[in-house]
C-alpha cells in the first residue's frame, strides 16, 4: 500500500488529478479509514476544482473515523480542510531536506581538474569514481557533494556500502533510505524491488543527490537509483564497474609532486615542509604520492613536533618496514591494502603477492601466467587491474599493454611474499626469468650477430609465448626489465640465468649501442657466477666485457679480460669459446697499431674456429685478417682475405657480415686510389646496414664515404655525411669513431677554407 500511496501522491504533484480521483475512489472503498488516501483524495478534488466536493469528503471521512473508530482526524487532514475552507491554495507537505552527507574534509587539497569533472558529469547518469586504495576518492567525493548542496536543495543522502569489508545487502540500505525519506514500520515493504520501487516513487520529483560510497559491485548499485532525472549519483568505488549501464566513469590517480607536498604541508604545517624542502619532497616520494599515506605522515609530524622531516624520511626510507611507519592511530596504509585484498579470488591474491618478486618494475602480460604455474592468466590480470591493484602504465613500443604495482603496494605485497616459503619465490621468479630468457634468444636470433657473443644451454622446463614479431622493438620495450632481471636473478643466486640474460642480450647492445646497460649487468653476473663457480659463465663474460672495454678504448682492461676468457674456455676444453676470445686480443692489438701481433692472434683464432664449424666466425675472421693485412700495406693479401670473407658471408645468407665485408673493401679500394669501387661497396654496404637497422656500423660506412667523398674532391658531400656518422658515434659514446669523424671534419674544414696570401 505505501508504494500506491507513493504513486498516487506523485500523481496529484504533477497535476493528473482525475485519474487520481477515479483509483481513490475505489480504493477508499477498501480502505475508509486510511487517512493518507483520504488527504490524497481531498487534494485530487481541490486540485480538479472541486471544492465543494472536496468539503464534503473531508465530513465523510471524519464521520467514519468518529463513528466507527471513535478518534478524529489527524493533524495532516485537517491542515487540508482548512486551507480548503479558507480558499488557500493546498500544496502538498514538503519534508525537510535531507542532510546525511559527512563532513568535508577541512584541509581538502588538490584535485582541481577532478573537481571540475565530477561537478560537470553529475546529472541523471551515475558517476562512478574508481581507483586504488588510498587515492582519495571518499575525501574527493564528499568535497564535490558539498560543493553541490544548492544544486540539490531537497538534499543528499549518503550510505558506506563497505564494499572492500562486509558489502551491505542494498535491501538494507533501501530500509534505511526509506526511514530517512518518512516511510517508517510496517509501511516498509518486504522484498528488494518493493522497496526500490517505493524509494524510486519518494524521490520522483525532488532533487536529492545521493553518494553511495565504497561500491563492491553493480548488482549492490543498481537497487540504489533513482528513477528521476532531477536526482544525481556518485558511486565511489576501488574496482570498476563496466556493467553498470549509463554511467559516466571516472579513474583518480595519485597526487602529482605539488599537490603532495601541499597535502603534507596543510596537515604537518607549512612552515615545517618550506623549512626541509628536500626531505618533505622525499617524505612524498616515499609515500608513492598516495594522499592516503601523506595524511598519514603529515599526522605523524603533527603529533611529533620534536621531529624533524629528516627523521621521517629515514624511517621512511627502508621499503621493509615503510608500511609499518604509515600508520597513525586507526589510520593505515596497510590496513586499506588489505581491505582490497580480501575481496579477490584467491588466484588474484596469489598472483599480486607473487607479482613482488619482480621489483618496481613494469611488465607485460605473461609474466602472471609464469608467476601462476599457468597458461592464459589474463582473466586473473583483468581481476587486479578491476580492482585497481595493479595499474595499467601504458604501451611499450609494440603497442602491448604494460603493468606495475603502485610503490606502496608492492612494499604490501613483497610483505606478504616473505611469509611464503623461500623455495616458493625462488621457483616464481625463475619461472618468469626463463620464460624472458627464452624470449629473448628467440629475438637476438633475428639481429644481426655480434661477434664473439655467445649463450648457453637452455633452462628450465616452461614454455614461453610465442617469439617476438618485431625482434628490435621487443628488446627496445622489454630493456629495462631485462636489466632489473639480470640483478633479481644475481641476488636469488639464479647464477646461470643471470649470465644467459646479459650475455643473450649483446646482439642488442652492440646495435644500438648501449655499452652501458651491457656493461653493468655483465659485472652483475660476473660477481653472480664467480660466486657460485660457474666457469663457462664467467668466460662468456669476461668476454663480453672485453668486448665493450675495447669499444671503450679501455685496451688493458680489454686484453685482461680476453685473456681471463681464453683460459677458462680451455681449461673446459671449449674451442670454440678459446678462439672468440683470442679474436678478441686481435682486435685489441690492430686497434693497437699492432698489426702484426694482431695476425698471430687472427690466424690462432681462425684455426681454432675452423675445427669448431663455425662458419659465420669463420667469416669474421676472414674479414679481420684482410682488414690487419691492409694496416701493413699488403693490399693483395688484404683483397684476397675479404673476398673470401665476402663469399662465406653470402654463402651462409649474412648479410650483416657481408655489409662489414663491403665497409672494409670500400676502405682497401681508397688506399688503392680505387675511388669509384670504394663508393660503390660503401655504399652497398650502408644500404644493408640501414635496412638491418644498425646505427653503429651505419655510422663507420658513412665514415668511410665521407673518406672517399673528401679523396674525391667532393668536400660538401664529405662534411655532410661526416656530420651524421659524428652524430651517432657521440650518441653511442664510441670515443674512437668520434675522433676518427672530427679528423676527417677537420680536413674537410681546411680544403674548404681558401688559404690566405
């Protein structure tokens, strides 16, 4: 009845008065002593211009409830008799407004541009505010909603729907909607969409803002709205919530560097953050900008006056117990964290422990399917990014989603991580490095080969996803990772593949050359492997670090290195691994000007890859043995040498070994006085190398033709080309490359520049 009561008074408010009439009528004769339907039905008449007819039910009404019950009519009735009997216009009784918002916060800060959305969004569709834990988005809501009070002067209501708790069921909530709106008892109906369709016929006509904050999901929302497009709602929520039809949604992040440090300053005190700038910019750094958190450390402040913000930064700064310093009374980082975390399946919560072994590092997708034991974990992905537990940074070159933990929940999560055993997330995180391991052998296996780079066995049962399509760009996305897996797997004494990760990814740093990612994570696994005794680890890298200490011009760390590689390899009896680092101290002593230390150690080499099969090093050498004879002026040998080399290079399908071949010949043809023939195999070699994408062997081609441009008389060409190979030796650090381009500049400068008389 109180649902019909509802609808019959809406229908009377908005002025439908005869078939207001015409239901009462027959419902008064069921019900002749239900003074609401009597109040409704005096103000349908009066309101039809039917005054006198409107009197007359207002005796027949009374004289029932005299007669036969023996009370007189109630207050409201008799308010309506008489203004009808004053001849006043009857209106229908307006309740007082509603005013269940919370307290705004006094010390409200930032959030401007959200503010401004939120006012703009809010109408007859739902706003929805999602975000992590700690984002503010109550603190931001109730803001908005006060700011808003005069646009819904019939008031707001306001409910905790405790989502990330216990969620309360909306039936609940719709009684005590209900209560606040003057339906009271037994007027209250049963079931859910009773009392939704009484709380929707309440509100038909008025202006109510509601903000129904902490929503678990859509199905506890969509009981809770309004059918009025004069009402308004803002759900506010740490997941997300797609389902719910028609909303507007809107994500809050955490505070920029300003709006963080002006939150510190409201709660801590102004003149305490404009007195220790640096460590009140730390303090927020720590917190990850979470206005959660930096309430928390600004309370903690406040209450400690005798600190300074020195001392919180450095109680902040350890990542294992930071957590337990942002706390402050009831108030807790940790505490929110752990409300989010219960309301997961527990694949969720296994997956975002586990994502902590990784470090503050983004990631793609599959690293949950390894973290998880597990193919196709994408719906386990999609729960945390729901939730707003793991937060979607971007796209990597590829166009790939990539993820991260927010810094204060990967300090939750690696918390709860230490709780499991130690072999539990030694195995999750080997998982993920084996995977990325293989991974990216199948990528270097697509990039031109660096000479003397080797990998080793594969490790580990997993079976990674399907091999890069685009080799240089998944190495470009994935080359910090690979960096941070080379010391996760350095420190967990994952000896073996923390050398195969740096070693497999030289091909990369020597294209685009990034010696010093190559560098650093070579001496990172260097320590790893020397520790554990790993020989063919530890001569695989001395090589390599030879490698990049000579293009470094760093040639007695080089030779050290190359020979500590040598030794190793022969005492396992590995030829072929001898022979790389022997070419290795060839290289050295013809950069040197030691051309014929170079042939002893080039032919030593040569013989030792000849015994190993090794055509493609076969090739090299062949090329290096041409380039050392051309140094000592014995240009036949040198020709014969690089044709050779040039052959093998074609024969085995390498065109980046045929392009260095080319460079080396264009440079035999200029000392021959060969000048057409140099610019022709440059050239050609400069096209392969632009097509294979190499920057660095780009650059010594283009090198070389700025050599014969300028041999040839054609110094403008000669400076122009000289100008581009000069840019990427600078942007590479390639020391010598750059001091051979500016030679050749200078020389250019001085055959342009007309000499004085």
């Amino acid at each position: 009845m109180a649902a019909v009561e509802e609808r019959l008074a809406l229908q009377v408010r908005l002025g439908r008065h005869d078939a207001a009439i015409a239901e009462l009528t027959v419902l008064l004769a069921e019900h002749p002593y239900r003074e609401r339907l009597w109040r409704q039905y005096l103000l349908a008449l009066t309101g039809a211009g039917r005054r006198a007819e409107a009197l007359q039910a207002y005796s027949t009404a009374r004289e029932r409830l005299v007669t036969d019950l023996g009370v007189e009519p109630g207050a409201d009735l008799r308010a309506v008799q008489t203004a009808i009997l004053a001849d006043e216009p009857v209106a229908p009784p307006v309740p007082p407004p509603l005013r269940q918002l919370p307290a705004d916060l006094p010390d409200f800060t930032g959030r401007t541009e959200y503010v401004r959305e939120l006012t703009d969004a809010l109408g007859p569709a739902p706003v929805v505010l999602t975000g992590a834990p700690g984002t503010g988005k109550t603190a931001l809501a109730m803001h908005v909603a006060h700011r808003l009070a005069g646009r819904f002067p019939d008031g707001q209501l306001y409910v905790d729907l405790a989502g990330t708790g216990a969620p309360r069921d909306p039936a609940e909530v719709l009684a005590d909607f209900l209560h606040a709106l003057g339906v009271t008892g037994n007027t209250v109906p049963a079931g859910l969409g009773q009392r939704a369709a009484v709380f929707r016929s309440r509100l038909a006509g008025r202006r109510v803002l509601l903000v129904l904050d902490d929503a678990a999901t859509a199905a506890q929302v969509r009981p809770l709205l309004p059918g009025d497009a004069g009402c308004a709602v803002l759900v506010t929520t740490r997941g997300r919530l797609p389902e719910l039809a028609g909303a507007k949604h809107v994500e809050l992040p955490v505070f920029g560097e300003r709006e963080a440090l002006d939150l510190l300053a409201g709660v801590a005190g102004g003149d305490r953050v404009v007195g220790e700038p640096a460590e009140a910019a730390a303090i927020v750094r720590c917190c990850g900008y979470l206005p959660l958190a930096i309430r928390v450390a600004g309370a903690r402040l406040a209450g400690r006056q005798a600190w300074s913000l020195r001392t919180l930064h450095e109680r902040l700064a350890d990542e294992s117990s930071r957590l337990n310093e942002l706390r402050v009374g009831d108030l807790g980082v940790r505490a929110s964290f752990e409300l989010s975390l219960r309301q997961l399946p527990a694949p969720a919560r296994t997956a975002f422990c586990r994502s902590a072994v990784l470090g503050a590092q983004d990631f793609p997708s599959w690293v949950l399917d390894a973290l998880l034991d597990r193919a196709d974990a994408h719906e386990v992905l999609d729960v945390l990014v729901d939730a707003n537990l793991v937060a979607l940074v971007g796209r990597d070159s590829r166009d790939r989603p990539r993820y991260r933990l927010h810094d204060l929940l990967r300090c939750h999560a690696a918390e709860l991580l230490s709780a499991q055993p130690i072999a539990v997330r030694r195995d999750a995180l080997a998982r993920v490095l084996t995977v990325l391991l293989a991974l990216a052998k199948s990528a270097a296996a697509s990039l031109p080969p660096a000479f003397g780079a080797m990998t080793g066995p594969p490790v580990g049962p997993p079976v990674p996803p399907a091999g890069p399509a685009d080799p240089l760009g998944w190495f470009t996305a994935e080359r910090k990772l690979l960096a941070a897996a080379v010391q996760l797997a350095a420190d967990a004494g994952l000896d073996e593949l923390a050398w195969q990760l740096t070693a497999t990814a030289v091909p990369f740093y020597d294209l685009r050359g990034a010696y010093d990612d190559w560098r650093r994570s070579h001496l990172t696994a260097l320590a790893a492997v020397e520790a554990a005794g790993n020989r063919l680890g530890a001569a695989v890298l001395h090589r390599g670090l030879g490698q990049v200490r000579l293009y470094h011009d760093e040639y007695a760390d080089a030779v050290r290195d190359m020979e500590h590689s040598a030794s190793l390899f022969a005492a396992l009896g590995d030829v072929r691994g001898e022979a790389l680092a022997v070419a290795g101290l060839g290289t050295v002593a013809r950069v040197r000007d030691r051309p014929r230390d170079a042939l002893e150690f080039y032919r030593k080499a040569l013989a030792g890859l000849e015994r190993a099969g090794d055509r493609r090093g076969v090739a090299q050498l062949r090329t290096s043995l041409g380039t050392t004879y051309a140094l000592l002026g014995a240009f036949e040998e040198a020709d014969s040498w690089l044709r050779q080399a040039r052959d093998l290079a074609r024969e085995i399908e390498d065109p980046h070994r045929e392009a260095k071949v080319l460079t080396e010949l264009g440079t035999l043809h200029r000392e021959r006085g060969r000048l057409p023939e140099s610019l022709t195999c440059l050239r050609s070699a400069l096209g392969i190398l632009e097509d294979l994408d190499d920057e660095r062997c780009s650059a010594y081609a283009l090198l070389g033709i700025g050599q014969t441009l300028l041999a040839a008389g054609e110094r403008t060409q000669a400076r122009g080309v000289c100008d581009r190979a000069l840019r990427v030796f600078r942007e590479t650090g390639n020391r010598q490359g750059e001091t051979t381009g500016l030679e050749l500049l200078e020389q250019v400068r001085r055959r342009l520049t007309p000499a004085r008389t």
